[in-house]
C-alpha cells in the first residue's frame, strides 16, 4: 500500500524520537525537539548517543530527504507527533491550534488585506502550529515574531519553522511583562485562558481586575494592540463568554477606546468538549486616521466544518460582508 507523504515523515519523526527518548531517558516531546533539530542540520548532534543508536537513526533519515516535503507535509506531520507526545503529558492551555482553525484564521488574515513584507506577531506561540498554517495560507512574505513562556513548546516552534523555511524571530519569555517588539501590521492568538498570577504586573495594565486576578486573555489582548501599528488587525481565539464574563465592562471600555470591532466567529460547539469551553474567533483593527468601522461586524455562527454544503454558504455570506465593506484603510 502506498504510504502518504505525511505519513512517511510522521514514521521518522516518531520512530527517531522514540529511539532518542529510550537513550537520553527524556520525554517524547524532548526527544521530538532532538530529532527535529537533526533533521534540520542533517547531522546527529547528541553526542552521548551510544555508536548503535546513531547507526539506527542514520537509517530512518536516510530514509526521507526533508526538503523534498511540502511546508504543509511537514507541518501537518510535526502537528501529529506533537500530538502523540501531548497525550503522554496534558496540559489544557498548552493545547495545540487545530488545523481548521488555522486555515480560517489564515483566510481572515488574507481577505482584511496582506500587505508587502507584513510584520505578524504570535504572542502565544506555543509549538508554532497556528503561525506556520497562516504562513503557508498566507505564501506571501511575511515577518513574523512568536513569544512563548515555555521552553519546551518555543523549542517545538524554533524546529517547526525551521523545517518549514519559515523566518520566525523567537522570544522565550512572559509575554506579559515588556515586549521588546517593534509594532506589527497584524497579531495573531490562540490566547491562554483563565487567571494571570502576576498581580504586580497586571497592574500596569488598564485591564487588571478591580479585585482578585485579572484573566490572562484580557490582558494579552491589551498588550496585543499596544504592540499594533494604527489601523493594525488582531485575530485571536477567545472564549465565546468572553463579553459576559464578571470582568467585561472593563474589556468593553478598553475595546471602545483603542479598538473595533470587526469581527466575531463564533466556532460551532462539535469542535469543543463540552459549550463551557467552545471558542470564536475576534477581529478587532487597532484605530488610527482614516480607520472607519465596517457598517455592521461580521458576525457569524460557523456550521460544522466538515458540513461541505453550509460551509459554502457561509463563505458566500462572508464574500458579500468582505465586498460591502472592504478594509478602508488598505
Ligand atoms: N497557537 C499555539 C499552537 O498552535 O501551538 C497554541 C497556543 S496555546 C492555546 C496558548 C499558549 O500560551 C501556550 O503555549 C502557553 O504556554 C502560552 N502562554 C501562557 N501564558 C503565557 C504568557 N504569560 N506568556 C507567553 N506565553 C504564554
């Protein structure tokens, strides 16, 4: 039987990380991380592996030549190793970006407007998989920058844009505390939600809680468009309670004065594990001169993605929405 192309590469990558785990006596992540970053020097760079190990993992790369996949074979194999490696060690906000989602945001980003070298930022990159689907939807030179407090994931993403050719600038750190990032045409986010521990912090933000902690997506959102040029777009994956919430009358004031709103998607509730945690996604354009509010947001309430027939009318409705109110400032 013939075997697919990300199938191939999915083999090496797990086979390679495996062989690798088993030696160095690290997680399945860890080792990816290794393997990943062979694959892309196209040499073996552990140099405590035992003599047999690198002759078993010089067989399974000779196997595949990297640079004969396509950015999305590869990505779309990384995705389903990460996968694996994420069942052994769960961890709710560190869950990866779906590719669906991926791909909508990727067409959002495009229909608002891509201009010639476009700086994006992911403020939560996590293993790069949301950033490098809208790269390779987007196939447009673009400048991208992701942040990640977590080593690990920002070591997935460094290896995941490499393979894929993709020029990320990477900072591991806090995205909350100063960014030290020139402003970008556009940002983009899976965002952590829940509480962010740092109060000290948050207090330098117009959207800290009055009492208690204040919700980590809030406060990235804020960050988000200080770091947007005016007239700058952010799309981000919120909670679809994100307006009701007990701290949205500050999210509220804090989106009249600096943002509009262009958009809210709601995701249909087959995508989540239960309604509590399903998500939409939030257009917002940062204000600036000559940026003026579409007539009315596109709102809308995806079908299920896998339903062919209403998808298609759904893209039409946005068509249309695209048409009357074409982005005026681009
Ligand atoms: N889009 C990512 C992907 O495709 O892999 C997944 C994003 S995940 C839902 C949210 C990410 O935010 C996690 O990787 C988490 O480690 C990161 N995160 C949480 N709090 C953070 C903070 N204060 N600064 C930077 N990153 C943070």
């Amino acid at each position: 039987m013939k075997v697919s192309p990300v199938e191939e590469l999915f083999t090496v990558f797990n086979q390679t990380a495996l062989v690798i785990q088993e030696e160095l006596e690290c997680s399945f992540l860890e080792a990816l991380a290794e393997t990943g970053e062979n694959l892309f020097q196209g040499s073996i760079l552990q140099e405590e592996l035992s003599e047999l190990t690198v002759k078993r993992l010089k067989k399974h790369y000779e196997e595949i030549q990297i640079n004969k996949y396509s950015n999305e074979e590869i990505r779309k194999a990384y995705q389903l190793v990460i996968l694996k490696g994420m069942q052994e060690n769960v961890q709710p906000n560190h869950q990866m970006t779906p590719d669906s989602i991926g791909m909508l945001i990727g067409y959002l980003v495009q229909k608002f407007g891509v201009q010639p070298s476009m700086r994006l930022l992911d403020p939560a990159i996590g293993t790069g998989n949301l950033l490098t689907t809208v790269l390779n939807h987007l196939q447009k030179e673009v400048v991208s920058i992701g942040v990640e407090v977590d080593d690990l994931l920002i070591r997935l993403a460094y290896i995941n844009a490499n393979l894929q050719q993709h020029p990320v600038e990477l900072f591991n750190q806090d995205s909350l505390e100063p960014l030290f990032i020139d402003p970008v045409d556009v940002v983009i986010g899976d965002l952590p939600v829940g509480y962010y521990p740092n109060d000290v912090r948050a207090a330098d933000y117009q959207l800290q809680a009055k009492e208690g902690h204040s919700y980590s997506h809030h406060l990235f959102i804020e960050q988000s468009v200080k770091h947007t040029k005016p007239g700058g777009y952010l799309f981000f994956l919120v909670p679809n309670t994100l307006f009701e919430s007990d701290q949205a009358k500050g999210l509220h004031e804090f989106i009249k004065e600096h943002v509009i709103i262009q958009g809210f998607l709601q995701l249909p509730n087959s995508m989540f594990k239960n309604k509590s945690t399903a998500k939409s996604i939030l257009v917002l354009q940062k204000k600036g001169e000559e940026v003026l509010p579409p007539k009315q947001a596109l709102l809308v309430n995806l079908p299920s993605l896998s339903n062919a027939a209403e998808m298609d009318k759904i893209l039409l409705k946005m068509d249309k929405w695209f048409q009357e109110n074409k982005p005026k400032n681009r």
